[in-house]
C-alpha cells in the first residue's frame, strides 16, 4: 500500500498516520512494525530493490555482460516509467541530509555498483573507471528523463549514451 501511495500521490502525502487508516489499521498497530517514516520507507524500497533486481535480471538473460546488465535496467525502468519516476523523484529529494530516506538511498548506488562488480572485472581490463563512468551515465540519463520527460526518451538517450562512449571502455580479451 505505501508503495501504492507514493506512486499515486508521491510521498509527500504519505504519514504513518494516513497510511495505517488506508489500511484500516490503528496508527500505533502500523508503529509497531514500522516505527517511524524511516524505517516504513526502507522496508518499501528494500522490497522495491529486491523487485527490481530481479526482473532485471531476469531481462539480461543467463550468462549476461554488462552491457546486457544494464540494458536490461533500462528498459525495465522504461517499462515502468510512472513508478520509475516516482521513486527517481523520491531519491532527489532524499538528498538531503534529514530526509528519512537519505541513507537508503546513499547507500544504493554503491550495492548497485558493488553487485554489477563481479561482471565488469570480468568484461573489462580497468573495472573501477567502468564502474565510475557507468555511475555517472547511468545517473545522468535517468536524471535528465525525470527533469525533462516531455523530451526524452530513457532507452534513446541510453542507447546514444551506450554507443558513444561504451566502445571508449578497454574489454577483456577473451580466449
């Protein structure tokens, strides 16, 4: 349900208090599993993260690259633009220091990168410059789909991205 809310209404309409009647909960029957906004708001993007790693990894395929890795999370993320966007908007404002998602989302990108690791060292001869430009492209991208939807396109600006600047990444020679 909060999931639900956030991409309806966003989150700055979401509360505990708000929340516990639409599930037709007691305020203090919700605080008991979720004790403040903080922890409500990990427990929906943990799942969310959950979620989304494996239907991404489900698109790459067995036996996937990196590159196969990562166009499967955008089209994923294209395939649900709405809730994509949402949770991208989510992130912006986690930004800030005090906002009850801000550790959440500090700490994502780098198991994000961390997971995708095992692959580049695989694909590529200098793995921590790929993982930094993937890092930087990949936020770019999604950051400008969610600043300007009505002019791009997520796996268009991705695919100009891709063929751009992939082919400067030094691979792995293969036997």
């Amino acid at each position: 349900m909060a999931q639900e809310l956030i991409v309806t209404e966003g989150v700055r309409s979401l509360s505990l208090r708000s929340l516990a009647r639409r599930c037709g909960m007691s305020a203090p029957g919700l605080m008991h599993h979720f004790p403040d906004m903080k922890s409500l708001l990990e427990a929906v993007l943990t799942a969310r993260e959950e979620r989304d790693v494996a239907a991404i990894c489900a698109l790459a395929g067995p036996d996937p690259t990196t590159l196969d890795m990562l166009d499967a999370a955008v089209r994923h993320h294209s395939s649900e633009a709405e809730i994509t966007m949402r949770f991208d908007a989510l992130e912006a404002e986690a930004l800030d220091p005090d906002h009850p998602a801000h550790d959440y989302y500090a700490g994502r990108d780098q198991r994000t990168l961390d997971s995708l690791r095992p692959l580049i060292e695989r694909d590529y001869e200098d793995p921590d410059r790929v993982i930094a430009i993937v890092g930087v492209l990949y936020d770019g991208v999604r950051s400008r789909w969610v600043m300007h939807p009505e002019r791009s396109d997520l796996w268009a600006d991705w695919v100009l991205v891709r063929e751009t600047v992939v082919p400067t990444l030094v691979p792995k020679a293969r036997p």
